[in-house]
C-alpha cells in the first residue's frame, strides 16, 4: 500500500499545470490567449507558494502577478494588435 | 615652483614640463613667423587653378563626414560587413549574445575545472 | 544627534524625498521646483564630500538601519547580520563622488535643456542618482538588486523622454528589457548563494566563500550580468541605443549608472570572490576590454550621428578600464608587484573616462539644441556660430583622444606601462585604438566645427556653458596634476580593492 | 527526490522564458517570456526558504502544539519570502514600463515585430 501524501501529489500536479501553461503562453499565436494563458500560470504559481508555507507572498502574487500583470498586458494588446507576426 | 610628477613603472609622467616645452616652442615658432615677408600679394593669385575649371563654393567642398575616411571603410569591407551583421539592432540577438556569453564563461569555467 | 552620524543615510535620502516632491512643486511653480532640485542636489553634493572626506580620513564608514546604534552589525541575539547595511570604503566612497558631481553638472545642463514639461523630468533624474548612490553605499546583495532596479528603470524612462521620436522608445525598450535580464540573473544568484550561506550581507558572504560549485555557477550569473550592464563587448549593442537616444545631459549622466554596475563586477570580484575567485576570470576581463577597444572604436568610425559615434567611443572607453582591472585582477590573484600600478590606471582612467565623454556628450546636446540636427552629414561650420563650443569640444576631444598634457593621457599611460608587464601585445593594440579614437574624433571636428557656415545657429545658453565649462576645468586640473589626484582620490580606491579584509572586518567584526 | 520537484519546475520555466524571449519576434511576447523567467527565479526564492514539515512565518498563527521557544528549526525561512515580494512588485513595473514603451513604438513604428523595430542599428 503505497501511502499518498497530499502536498506531494499537489507539487506534482502544479508542477505540470504551471509548465503547460507556460508553454501554451509562449506557444500560441494568438496574444489574447497567450495572456490568458500566462495569468492561469501565476495562479497557480500563486497556489504554488501558498502550499510552500508563504501566505502573504501567495497574496501578493495573486493580486499584482495574475489580475494586474494581465490588466496590463490586456491593454496594451488592445491598443496594438492581437495577432502575433499579424503587422 | 617645485615640478610634481606622477611616478610610473618605467619613469615619470609631469605635464608640466610639456606645458612648458609647448611654450617655448610656441614662443620660438612666433619668432620666426615674424621674421618672415610681409608683401604677400593677395587677389587673382591666391586662388587655386582647376585647369581652368571654375572652382565650386565653399559650402559644395566641404568634406561631409561620411565621406571623411571613405578609404579606410572601402579597405577594411570585409570587417565592417561583418561587425554591420553583429550589430542587427534586433532585441533577439541582444538577449542572445548576452545568454551566449553567459553560456561560454560557464562551460570554460568548467571545462578548466575537468582540465 | 549629531548629523555627521548619518551621512550615509541622508545622502540617499534627501535626493529620494525630493524626487517625489518635484512633482508637487511643479504645479507651484516653475522656478521654485527648479529651486528646489538644485538645492537638493547641492546640499547631497555636500553631504557626499563630507562622507567622503570621513572615508579618506577614517576608514570604512558602517551604518545599519533600524539597530539601537548605526555601527552595531551583528545584533546580539544573532551571529550574523541581519540588517539592512550601508557600508562605505574607499572604492564606494570614490564612485559616489563620481555620480553626484557628474549628477550635479547633468541637472545645471538639464535647466535650460529641458523645457516642457520638466516635472517628471527632475523626479526620474534624482530617482537615477539614489539608484547609483544605493548601488555603491549599500553593504547588502538583495539590496543591490533592488538599487540597480530602481536605476534601471528611472534610466529607462529619462531614455525614452522626448517620446515624440519613436527611436527613443525603442532604446528605452531595448535598454529595460536587457537590464531586467541582467537583473532577474543576479536575483539568482543571490538565491543561490543566500541558499548556500544563509546572508545576504557582501561582507559576511566574503567571509564564508568556500568556493563550490554553486559559488561558482552565481560568479558566472553576476559576473555576466554586471559585465552586461557596465557595457563590455560582444554585450555593448544596447548602450549606442541608450546613450545615443537619450536627451541632453542624461548621456552623461547614464555614465556613472554603468559605472555604477562596473563598481558591482569589481565589488563581486575583489571583495566577495577575493582569492577564491576562478583564475579564468582576469582573463575574461581583459578579453572583454579588447573586444571593447576594438569594436568601439572601429564602430565609431563609421557612424554618422553625433551621439552614436559619442556612444562608441564610450563603449572604447569602457575597454580601457575593464582591460586596465582585468590585468590588476590577474596581478591582485598571482601577487604581482604591477597591481596597484594597474589598479590605479584602471580607477583612475574611469573618473577621466566620465568626464571626458560626459563632456563630448554635453557639446553634442548642445549642438543638437542650437541646430535641431544630429546627422554629422547634414552638420558644418558651426565655429563660426559657436565658439565657446568649439574651443570645449576641442579640450574634450584631446582628453578622450590621449593627447599629453590632458588626463586622458595620464592614465593611459599609467595602463599602457601596466599592461606591457603582462603582455606587449595588449599595450600595443591599446595605443593603436588610441591613435584611432583620435581619429574618431577628428571626424566629428571636422564634419561639425570647421568648413564653411553650413548651418544658422547660436550659441548654447549660459547654464549650458557653465557646466561644459566646469567639466573642462576639472579636465585640464586632472591633466595637469594627476599625481595629486591619483595620491588624494584614486589611491583610497586602489587600496579599498586590494584590501578585502578590512571590508569584511567592518561588518563581521574582530577576525577575517 | 520528490522534493526536487520544485527546482525542476523552476529550470522549466526559466528556460520556456529564455526561449520566448530568444525566439520570439514579437515585443508583447517576449514580455510574457520576461514575465515567466521572472515566475521562475520568484518560485526558485520561495522553494530555497521551504523546509519539510515547516509551518508559515506568521508569529501569531503558530499551531497550538509549538511552543515560541522551538521556532527557529520549524518555520519556513520568512527573508526569502520578503525577497520575493519585493521581486513581484519590480517585475510588475518594469512589465508596465515596458509595455508602455511598446505602445508607443507601435504607434511609431505601426508595428511591434522585432525585425522591424530596429531603426538603430549598425
């Protein structure tokens, strides 16, 4: 009986979100989804830390990583382009 | 007036002492610039001759810069084509010499380790 | 309290409160944010020669914040500090001077340079000088980085100012995007190293070095990324962009904050890695100041905008202190008697180095204000027009070119003999470069100064003038006493470099 | 081994960074690659401070059974923390930095591949 400890199937399973969405970030042509992929990426990231024991840096990293990075780069690509290589 | 001066390896370096030196060069070529004639014609002489040709203004002879060291350029091409190649101004290239020199010193670093 | 006490502290803080009230002032009036800046700046000017006389004086100045005295390190729970320290020597306490006259002589310039808009022009200006100013003071790594941030980002944006130019925003671009590289870099090596030791602190951290493999992978990370950032070739591209892009002063001021990095690479080498520090490492450096000469000075040949040929020469420059350090670096591991002789060359050649090129940058601003023209080709005659230019630009010219009695020469012959020890060769190619930064130069007089009255134009305005003046004042002061310069500014420096202990002694207390 | 996990993570995302970054032509995607790397080296700092068994640095939401006196060798080390969240919020203005000086280049340039935003050069 192999004994399945919770934090050790949860750093795997973070793990293997976080890179896949980072890959699909860099990946897709499309800007908008890209971002969209990179903000999951710094939730989970943000879960990441909270599982490490640092509560106020998961906090930090939810507000200003996932909601503002994206409020950011969500309006720059909507007063750029939203196709990668379209211009 | 006590000369200072800056001890190197191989002597001493005073710029003072050149200034002076410079002085009195300055001060002797003086001299014989005064010794020289003063009934130098001016006018129809002093102009330059282009087998007849009319000389251009003085604003269509400048030298522009890029024209300044038109030779040295031409001779060294090969160079320069390759130095205008390294510089693309492309932001992908700057991050790549920047990850590519990090690269090199690491494997030196440790190749001189195994070595 | 007794205000000499806390000199360090206030020297960064002063500029910091009054960056983030220009903007405030601004909406007063004009005259009085202008007012208010210089007084600022004077007064740190101040400070900072005071602090820098007690380092000459005394020794290493220590200030902790947040501990019941500024000089306890270690707090007396712990065996290590803990605390954010400033730690002041020699070499800190020569490059704080370096950026804060230079800093000084930038916002005289700036006063009539600047017009519109000048409010968040000034708060960026003396964010810039506290990021310099925190680089050198500080005693702590993650401080470091933080400094070097906060002087990358403001530099980024007094880059991209005259936003109407579209290329100014690419540099600026071009500029954050490699600075934040070369940071997130030393953010990792930082990681590693506080994961290997526990400390923060440069002092404690020289003190533990054991020299294993992950000292070793994070002297790769911060010896590259602030080689990156102190613009050593084949890393230099981004420099030409900023510096050339840039308005007015901030090129010369933009000296210093690469300056500022060159300070962090000899404070990594000399004092955290001292001899435990990989043999390759001297020869990097020297490899990277040839590739520096050479590429610099053969680049600025062929440019034809005023501040991008400037820009190269910089880059030039810069080879000459790095190879000057790289061969003081050789001599400082294997003990050889040319060290300081190589040292002295290298520190000394970096102080000429800000202002020779810092002035040639100020002459060209100010030929770009009077004639609204950068291209060298469309430029000329503008000797008739601007004398006072002409005749600094010449001193300017002669300083950076080498040309004996200038400074330029005095510590360049002090490299060209240091160097000879090591290898003929190195010293050979250095005073060929020399002759052909002459060269260099000349293009630029030739193409701008002399020749017939191409373009209409006036003079620079008086705040303009004084400070090129000032710096050619001090030019031709250091061109004709380099001994008493080097003996009561660059030997403090030299000898804070060589002597580690005494840094790490500062900080850790009785034993090294 | 399992504990490895998270340094493998970070070498993952530094290097799916660096390649957007070395690779990618557009500006706004080489953002996101800066973005990631920095992900990357800001998990790198908060797994160094990790310890097995630890608890949070939050001095008064310890758990009942610990007493203040056997702190030192249980709590997950706080300064990395505070490294980190200083890091976060650099990272974030430099992104808005960067990515206001890209929309000024688009309006400039009427474009932002990086092949085409390249005015100096040589």
């Amino acid at each position: 009986m192999i004994e399945i400890n919770l934090f050790e199937v949860l750093i795997v399973v973070l793990s293997v979100f976080m890179i896949a969405s980072a890959v699909i970030a860099v990946w897709f042509k499309d800007l908008l989804a890209s971002v969209i992929s990179l903000a999951a990426m710094s939730l989970v990231l943000s879960l990441y830390f909270y599982i490490l024991h640092a509560p106020d840096v998961a906090i930090a990293e939810a507000g200003v990583g996932a909601a503002l990075t994206t409020a950011i780069l969500i309006i720059t690509i909507r007063a750029t382009y939203r196709m990668e290589g379209e211009k | 007036m006590i000369l200072m001066m800056l001890k190197t390896i191989g002597g001493f370096w005073d710029p003072l002492i050149l200034v002076l030196a410079a002085i009195v060069v300055a001060i002797i070529a003086y001299i014989i610039r005064a010794a020289g004639r003063r009934n130098h014609k001016t006018g129809e002489q002093a102009k330059p001759f282009f087998s007849g040709v009319a000389e251009p203004s003085k604003e269509a002879m400048h030298v522009r810069a890029s024209n300044l060291y038109w030779g040295f350029t031409e001779a060294l091409k090969g160079y320069y084509t390759s130095m205008k190649k390294m510089h693309s101004g492309m932001l992908n290239d700057y991050i790549g010499w920047f990850v590519g020199i990090a690269a090199l010193i690491f494997v030196v670093l440790f190749v001189m380790e195994v070595l | 309290m007794n205000i000499m006490d806390h000199l360090p502290a206030l020297v960064i803080a002063i500029p910091l409160l009054t960056a983030f009230l220009t903007p405030l002032i601004d909406r007063v009036s004009r005259k009085a944010r202008n007012a208010v800046v210089f007084i600022a700046l004077a007064l740190t000017f101040i400070l900072a020669i005071l602090l820098v006389q007690d380092v000459f004086d005394n020794g290493i100045q220590i200030y902790v914040m947040g501990a019941s005295s500024t000089t306890q390190t270690i707090p007396t729970q712990a065996a290590v500090p803990i605390r954010i320290v400033l730690e002041i020597d020699g070499l800190s306490a020569f490059m704080v001077l370096i950026s804060v006259l230079i800093s000084l002589l930038g916002l005289i310039y700036s006063f009539s340079d600047i017009k519109e808009r000048g409010g968040r022009f000034y708060t960026l200006f003396l964010l810039m000088l506290v990021g310099m100013l925190g680089m050198e003071l500080t005693g702590d790594l993650f401080n470091l980085f933080v400094f070097l941030e906060v002087t990358s980002i403001a530099a980024a944006a007094l880059i991209a100012y005259e936003f109407r130019r579209g290329s100014t925003s690419e540099a600026a671009l071009k500029y954050i995007i490699i600075s934040s590289i070369g940071a997130l870099f030393v953010l990792f090596s930082i990681g590693l190293l506080y994961g290997e030791y526990d400390l923060l602190n440069m002092a404690a951290i020289a003190q533990a070095m054991q020299s294993t493999h992950i000292d070793k992978i994070a002297l790769v990370l911060l010896f590259s990324a602030f080689a990156l950032k102190a613009g050593a070739a084949p890393m230099h591209m981004w420099l030409p962009d900023a510096y050339g892009e840039a308005p007015g002063a901030i090129s010369m001021v933009l000296i210093p904050t690469t300056a500022a990095s060159m300070y962090a690479l000899f404070r990594v080498c000399f004092t955290i890695y001292n001899e435990s520090l990989h043999a390759i490492i001297p020869a990097v450096i020297i490899i990277f100041g040839l590739l520096s000469i050479f590429i610099g000075v053969t680049m600025a040949l062929v440019q034809d905008d005023i501040k991008r040929l400037i820009s190269f020469a910089a880059v030039a420059e810069v080879g000459y202190i790095l190879l000057a350090m790289g061969v003081g670096l050789y001599g400082f591991l294997n003990s050889e008697e040319y060290t300081v002789t190589a040292l002295r060359g290298g520190m000394f050649h970096l102080f000429n180095d800000v202002l020779d090129i810092g002035l040639l940058f100020l002459v060209a601003g100010g030929v770009i204000y009077a004639t609204g023209e950068r291209s060298l080709n469309k430029l000329g005659g503008l000797a008739h027009s601007m004398k006072y230019t002409s005749v600094l630009f010449l001193v300017g010219l002669a300083a950076a070119a080498g040309l004996p009695p200038m400074n330029g020469f005095a510590s360049k012959i002090i490299i060209y003999e240091s160097v000879y020890k090591v290898s003929p060769i190195l010293s050979i190619i250095a005073i060929l470069a020399s002759i052909m930064m002459l060269a260099v130069f000349i293009k630029i007089f030739q193409a701008v100064f002399t020749g017939p009255k191409l373009t209409e134009c006036r003079e620079v305005p008086k705040p303009m003038l004084a400070s090129m003046i000032a710096l050619a004042a001090l030019i031709i002061f250091f061109g004709l006493f380099p001994d008493m310069v080097i003996e009561h500014l660059v030997d403090p420096a030299v000898n804070a470099l060589m002597n580690y202990g005494a840094y790490i002694q500062a900080v850790m207390g009785v034993g090294t | 081994m399992i504990y490895n996990i998270p340094f493998f993570t970070v070498v993952a995302l530094i290097a799916i960074g660096m390649y957007a970054m070395l690779f990618k032509r557009n500006l706004i995607k080489m953002a996101i690659g800066l973005t990631i790397v920095e992900s990357g080296v800001n998990l790198f700092l908060i797994t160094l401070g990790y310890r097995k068994g630890g608890f949070a640095p939050i001095f008064t939401d310890l758990p009942p059974d610990v007493s203040p006196a056997d702190i030192p060798g249980k709590m997950v080390l706080p300064v990395p923390q505070a490294l980190t969240l200083t890091s976060i919020v650099i990272g974030v203005a430099v992104l808005a930095l960067i990515l206001s000086l890209a929309i000024n280049i688009y309006r400039h340039y009427g474009t932002l591949e990086s092949e085409k935003v390249r005015r100096l050069r040589e």
